[in-house]
C-alpha cells in the first residue's frame, strides 16, 4: 500500500476512545470524513481493537506499536507478522511515548517492507530524522516532545524543526509533523512548509465533534 499526503489518528489510550463502542464510532466517522473529501485517513485504534477495526472499516489500519519480536513462543509481543493477518496496513514505531532502540527500529523497517506494510517511525530532533532516514522507511514523522498533546502546533510554534528534518531525510521518507496540532491552520502551515502528512491525537480524540474536527484538518491537506 502507498499513501501519499494521510492524516494519521492516533487514539492512543485516551478514555474518550477506548471503549469499544468508541472506537468503532471514531473510526467510522473518519472513514466517513476520507470518503466525502476524498483525503486519505489512516487510524491507529487501540490495539485489542485492531482486528475489529481492519474488519469494520476499509480505509487503512496501522498499530500503534510493534515489537522486533519472532514468530512463535514470545508471549506478550505484538509482531508484524501477526499484526497483518489481523488487517493492518502497517505501524507507527518509537512514538516519544514507546521509543525502542536503533536496532530493533532498522529491523522493523524492514520486516515492514517485506510484508509490504507501511512503517511510519517517530523521531523527536533532525539529527534523529537523518539516523532513521537511512533505513528508508515509508514515513518519518517529527513530533517535538514538549509540545506533544500541548494544544501547541509544531507548524506555529517550530516551523524550522520541520524544514531542519526534510533536508536530513534527503528524500529518503516522506517527513511529516505532530505534535500539538489542533485546528486547520496548524495543517495548512505544515503542508506549506513541506510536511508529507499529518500525526494527530489529542488534537482529535479530546474534540467536542469528531466528524467536525476530523473534517476541519482534512480539508488543511487538500
């Protein structure tokens, strides 16, 4: 699967979504949003929902976290392997709130791409940007940490750690930005500035409305 421009929803394990019932209406009003606006929303449900969600909805399923773990007697992990055959389209990796060392995150990358699933890896500096561009994964996304669920947008609040980390991917990945984005001016000035995408969470999850505010930062990425 390719994406090109998605907005990512990550629910974290915020209370707001995590009942089942939650879940579902979340990821439905946001299939909703990506089929009216024509816009590519990929969701990170819970993960004792995910097979639930990949089976309800048709837009794309990512894991909010795998582990460089095999196959077989490893309780307790969760596994790229395991994760595609419950629906997933691929995973978010070393979010600020999960980090995992360099090793594990090069083998995940690639483990990703021979099931040829999306990685998408989190990185909190630039200089982290051009370690982890090196192992070409399918999205780097930049997410300052002080700012994340801040209500403050990276867009606004450090346009230049954006820019910084497009020029360390050098191409590699696609960049896109996190971290404290809340309304559609915070995606318009990433998507100016370069940003391939948007990560959101609280900016979402804690809104009054989910279609409202899912359609609100859609409409910045068209």
């Amino acid at each position: 699967m390719k994406l090109n421009q998605p907005l990512i929803i990550n629910f974290k394990n915020y209370a707001e979504a995590s009942s089942l019932e939650k879940t579902l209406e979340l990821a439905a009003a946001a299939q909703d949003v990506a089929r009216k606006l024509g816009v590519e929303i990929v969701l990170a449900p819970p993960q004792p929902a995910l097979a639930l969600v990949c089976r309800e909805v048709k837009i794309p399923v990512v894991c909010q976290h795998i582990d460089d773990a095999q196959e077989g007697s490893t309780t307790g992990f969760f596994v790229p392997e395991i994760a595609k055959s419950f629906g997933a389209s691929g995973s978010l990796i070393n979010h600020s709130e999960h980090r995992i060392d360099t090793d594990s995150i090069a083998n995940l990358v690639k483990r990703l791409r021979s099931l040829q699933m999306i990685s998408i890896v989190c990185a909190r500096t630039p200089d982290e940007v051009a370690k982890i561009s090196t192992m070409e994964p399918d999205f780097i996304a930049i997410e300052p940490p002080e700012l994340i669920g801040s209500g403050k947008a990276v867009s606004k609040e450090n346009p230049a750690i954006i820019r910084d980390s497009i020029k360390a991917a050098g191409g590699r990945s696609k960049v896109i930005c996190g971290a404290g984005i809340t309304d559609k001016i915070d995606v318009v000035k990433a998507a100016e500035i370069g940003s391939r995408g948007i990560l959101v969470a609280s900016g979402i999850i804690k809104a009054r409305s989910w279609p409202d505010k899912i359609a609100e930062l859609a409409q910045g990425l068209k």
